[in-house]
C-alpha cells in the first residue's frame, strides 16, 4: 500500500518521470504487508543517470541525517520509513555493507531523507530521529529503530524514548521537546515533500548521483550505481 501526496508532483524533466515509473513498479512489492524480503531485480530498473536529480543532494557538511564526506564523488539519497520492513531489511543486511566498502573509502555518501507513509506512528519515529540527529545521534537512533524486531514492537511515545535512551541521546528532555517541535514537524515535511515531488510512492526509494533505484534491491545493484557514477564522476 501507498500512498499519494496532497499536492501535484514537480516535475523536472524526463528524469522525474523516470523515479515516478519505477517507484510505481515497487510501490506494491516493497510495501506490501508481510515478513521483508529484498525486491527482485527488475531489468527496467536499470536506468540512466539524471543530472537534473543530482541537485536534490544536499552536501551539507553539518547535516546531522548524512553520513560521509560532503565532497565524497558519489551521494545516495535514500527515503526511507522506519516503520517499513523493507527499510528495515536493506538497513540490516545491505547499507553496513555499503558503508564499509564506500562510505568509509571516502566515495559514497549517504543523504537521509524521512519519508513516513504509513501514518501517525511514521511520522512521530520519523521526527524522532530527526530529535536524536539534533545532538548528534541520528544514526546510532537510526540502527535501534531498524533492529530486528524493532518495528513490531510500534513506535508509542515510549518506546521511542526508549530507543533515544538506547542510542544514547544524552538529553532526553530535550529530545522530549525536540519531537514535537514546529522545526521537527517542517524537517519531515520538508523530506516527505521532496520524496513526494520526485514521484516516489513506496519505500525505500533512491537517488544514487541522480540515478533512480526503487526498493531494496541486492548489494549488487546499488555497487554497480555507485561503480557507475563514480566513474562518471572522474571524468
């Protein structure tokens, strides 16, 4: 199940209209209900680059949602829910892989991106993280909500303390606040808006240097992108 934006999607070029088509392939797929599973690789899911998509990056060397250098070659963008098994999945078994191998090489850099679509508990836990990431803990938050097992057990008020406790967000009070601020609520927006704009109707959805890649596709996928534009790149 997916669901639409309450505005019109903007557009920008054929590029968009390419992650709009491929996110309606995976939309059903990747966020149908039962156990996570990775999305088969589909051959119309090997696109092109845009470079009209690179601009969504934001290479903002104190953003608290992204990891790796500001100048890495290569940005992923991912838009992601934390209440969504696929998500959950590739979190588990493929990014740490990605983060060893190009991440901490200095080629990649990954660009968070809250994107809830599954209702009231996505966007509290997603304004959650973005709490946790304002002292620094966006990402130890990010690994506790993806554990095995932590989505089953919901996102209440509660629990999310609980993994901010876990994470290790050193002012809980603040953290408290920080949740249901007015910039916490204009953060996701903002997120969601951009995922929205770009055509993406399910989770996890990417840009990898303005490559489209929809769901949570095996390693292979996303290092040939990488591969690709990194090479791209250096030209």
């Amino acid at each position: 199940m997916s669901k639409k934006s309450k505005t019109k999607p903007y557009l920008i070029g054929a590029g968009v209209a390419v992650v709009a088509t491929l996110a309606g392939l995976a939309s059903y797929t990747a966020t149908r209900p039962g156990p996570p599973a990775v999305v088969e690789q589909q051959a119309e899911q090997q696109v092109a680059a845009y470079p009209e998509l690179e601009k969504y990056a934001r290479r903002d060397a104190a953003d608290p949602l992204a990891l790796g250098r500001a100048d890495a070659p290569v940005v992923m963008i991912e838009y992601a829910d934390f209440a969504c098994g696929y998500c959950g999945k590739f979190a588990r078994d493929i990014e740490p892989a990605l983060i060893e191998k190009y991440v901490e090489a200095g080629v990649l850099r990954i660009e968070w991106r809250n994107f809830p679509i599954f209702g009231e508990e996505s966007e509290r836990v997603a304004r959650a993280s973005w709490a946790a990431g304002q002292q620094g803990r966006f990402w130890p938050f990010h690994r506790a909500a993806y554990a095995d097992g932590a989505k089953e057990r919901g996102f209440a008020k509660d629990r999310l303390l609980a993994l901010a406790r876990e994470a290790g967000v050193p002012d809980l009070d603040r953290f408290g606040r920080d949740v249901d601020s007015a910039a916490a609520r204009a953060a996701v927006a903002a997120d969601q808006e951009q995922g929205w704009s770009l055509g993406a109707t399910s989770t996890p959805s990417f840009l990898v240097n303005g490559r489209p890649i929809a769901g949570a596709q095996p390693m292979e996928t996303f290092a040939s992108a990488i591969e690709s534009a990194r090479r791209e790149a250096a030209k």
